[in-house]
C-alpha cells in the first residue's frame, strides 16, 4: 500500500475501532500497513511498546485482566514496600493509605493529584497480586512486572540487607520461574525527602542498589530513576551511575515541594526529553535499556521518547482521563487510551511512523517500518 493509501486506511480503522478495539490490532497493523510495532521491556519482547507505569491502576487481578483483555503489552504493579521476616520496614512511611486521586489540567496537558504513596495492604496480599500476574505472563497474555521500594541509607549508614533478602527471596518464590523480573522504585516524593539532599548520597543508591538486589535471587532489574530536585547534568549522572542495572525507567514525576505533592504533564515530558536528548544519539555507552514514562498521551510522544533511546513506555495518567477525552465511544480505559495511542491518524504512533517514512527518516526494512528502528543505533 502507498504512503497515501496507509493514511486513507488508517482513518477508516480509527473511525471502526472507536466501537471496539481489535485484542490482537499487533498483527492487524503488520498485515495492514506492513509496521512492525515490536518493542522491548527488560529484556522481554513485547508485541507493541506501550505499557502501564506502577501505581493505582494496577493493584488488583481485576485490573490486570482488563489490560490482558485490552491487548496492552506490559503491566508494573503498584510498588510494595521492602519488610525483613518479621515484617519491619524501613520506609514504612511510604505505606500510606490515601484513595482520593484527581485528575486535573496541567498547562496543555493533564496530571493526577494523590498524596499517597506505597502498597498499603499486607505483603501475603501483595505475593497473591504477584501470583495472579505471574500467570497472566506465563499464558502470554500481558507481562506483568512486580515494583519494590527497599530501604535506602544514610551515607554513613549500611543497607538494611535484611529487608533485600526477605522480600526479594519472596517475590522470587511467588514468581517461581527465574529469573524475576522487578522494577526498584526510587519515586518523586522520596525526591523531596530530606534523604536526597545530597546527590552522593543518591549516586551510591543508584551504584549499589542492583548487588544488594542480586545477592538473594536471579533478578533482572530495572530501575525507575527519580527527577531528583538538581539540575539536567546530575540527571544524566544519575543515569550512569544506575549503568549496572538492565533497564532504567525514565523518569518518574516531578516533585512540587510547597504544595507537597508529585506532578506530571508538559513540564515532566519537557524535563525527561531534554535529560534523554543528551545522551543520544547513538547510544551512549553503558546505559542500559531504556522504558519511558511522563507525560505520554499521544503515539508522537511515544516516537519522542524512542528517538531517544526508550524501547517502551510506562505510562499512568492517560489511562485515568475522564471518558469524553477519548476518542472511543465503547470499551475499557486500557482499550480506549490504545485505540488513540496507536490509531489517531494525525498523532497516533502508526501516522508518525508513516509520516517519518515520507519524510525519508524512517525507512522500510524487508518491507516493514519498525517501531524498533525508531532507536538511535537499532537501524544497522
Ligand atoms: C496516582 C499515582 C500513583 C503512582 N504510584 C506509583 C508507584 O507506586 N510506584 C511507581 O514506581 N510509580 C508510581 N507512579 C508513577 C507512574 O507510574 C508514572 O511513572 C508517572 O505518573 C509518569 O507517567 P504519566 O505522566 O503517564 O502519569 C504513580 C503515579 C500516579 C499518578
């Protein structure tokens, strides 16, 4: 099919799949446009890139079915906090029960207002959550990824191995298969604790944190790095001293200390790019893989993040908008949000890849455009 026949295609398959979006759209897009839309978290190859950020829409098996249901790709489950065998934690301040979210303009865009925090449920209920996604995984039918806040010291302090070892070897076991895939969550509002005032201390974190989590199981790690509350330089910083881990996600919300509370929007996918844009292209050496988040609402900003190094993304406050802001008049959130992310024929992620072929900066390989050749240093 021509460049102009693709598009004439795409906005009758926005318009059809407003009422339903196809499970499997993957294969549809590939035998329709010939667009390979293969992404890759941790490791994992993933049919499309987009995936669901840790937090509150993911704390309950009935919300990891939806999105199995849905088609998205990848889930990360809401953060629990480390506890050592006798269920102490050392951020058991982050294990706060707040329900109340609202969803709010920010500039052009939207963020979501919460002053919780972590898992606030036991850690028996937190390892049956573990459970429920360790089978949806192994039926192929959504990559569910567990998320751990474990202790983090003072720099003259040692790591409270204890606490690595227990809810590490937990989860190890209530996933069975090895190795486990987890995500550490350095989150926004650690970022205004009086912990991180000080970037050594937070450079050991990020240098150390992978041993410590390795040490009691076959992991593969990913990091979810912070904005820290410094400048772009110590960002990139951040990023290479976490260069032991296999995948850092980035990066989480921004932290806006006088109302105390995180947030999102233009200003956090303003910062994330600029921090990424340094350090590409051509993949700068040692960082690992890379899965965005922050700010992503549309298929061009999933492109932004990928012409920076992300092959994936996470991500929370498109998938909470109020209804009438999707196009889809039927289905799930998870579905509705997919069916914008991907089918919008002016910014979903299949007309950008389109548009970038007429423009001769994506070209064809084997007759496919692929999502993966969007990455600096993947298209040789
Ligand atoms: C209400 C809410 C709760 C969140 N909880 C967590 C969490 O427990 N762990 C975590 O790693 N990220 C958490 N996040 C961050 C999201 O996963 C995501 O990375 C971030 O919001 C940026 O993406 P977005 O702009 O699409 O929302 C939370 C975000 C929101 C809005």
């Amino acid at each position: 099919m021509s460049n102009s026949g693709s598009l004439a295609s795409l906005t009758r398959d926005f318009e059809r799949f407003k009422r339903e979006l196809p499970r499997d759209f993957p294969s549809l897009v590939r035998d329709t446009y010939r667009i390979n839309l293969a992404a890759r978290y941790l490791g994992r190859p993933l049919p499309h890139p987009i995936g669901k950020g840790s937090g509150q829409l993911s704390l309950n098996s009935g919300q990891l079915e939806t999105d199995a249901e849905a088609g998205l790709a990848f889930a990360v489950l809401k953060t629990v906090i480390a506890q050592d065998a006798a269920g102490d934690q050392s951020m058991a301040a982050w294990a706060i029960h707040e329900s109340k979210m609202k969803v709010e303009r920010r500039g052009a865009g939207w963020t979501v207002t919460w002053k919780g925090r972590g898992w606030d449920r036991s850690f028996d209920e937190y390892l049956a959550l573990v459970r429920a996604g360790r089978d949806l995984t192994r039926a192929g039918r959504l990559l569910a990824v567990p998320s751990v806040k474990y202790h983090l010291p003072r720099l003259d302090e040692a790591f409270r191995d204890s606490e690595y070892a227990y809810t590490t070897r937990a989860l190890a076991t209530a996933w069975r298969d090895a190795p486990l895939l987890l995500e550490k969550d350095f989150s926004p509002t650690l970022a205004g604790d009086a912990l991180a005032e000080e970037k050594q201390q937070i450079l050991r974190w990020l240098r150390e944190v992978p041993q410590r989590i390795r040490a009691h199981g076959d992991v593969r790690l990913s990091m979810k790095l912070m904005n820290a509350r410094f400048d772009d330089d110590f960002q990139a910083e951040m990023m290479k001293a976490a260069a032991s881990a296999d995948a850092l996600v980035v990066f989480n919300r921004l932290f806006d200390s006088t109302a105390g509370v995180a947030y999102g929007g233009p200003e956090l996918s303003d910062r994330n790019l600029r921090v990424l844009a340094c350090l590409t292209p051509g993949a700068s050496p040692g960082i690992p893989e890379l899965s965005g988040t922050g700010d992503i609402h549309s298929g061009r900003m999933i492109v932004h993040y990928a012409l920076r190094g992300c092959s994936s993304v996470q991500l929370h406050t498109f998938f909470q908008l109020p209804l009438e802001e999707y196009p889809a008049t039927d289905g799930s959130r998870t579905q509705r949000a997919l069916h914008a992310l991907v089918f919008d024929p002016r910014d979903g992620l299949l007309a950008v890849m389109l548009e970038r072929e007429a423009a001769g900066t994506l070209a064809r390989r084997g007759g496919e455009l692929r999502f993966l050749d969007l990455l600096p240093g993947e298209d040789r």
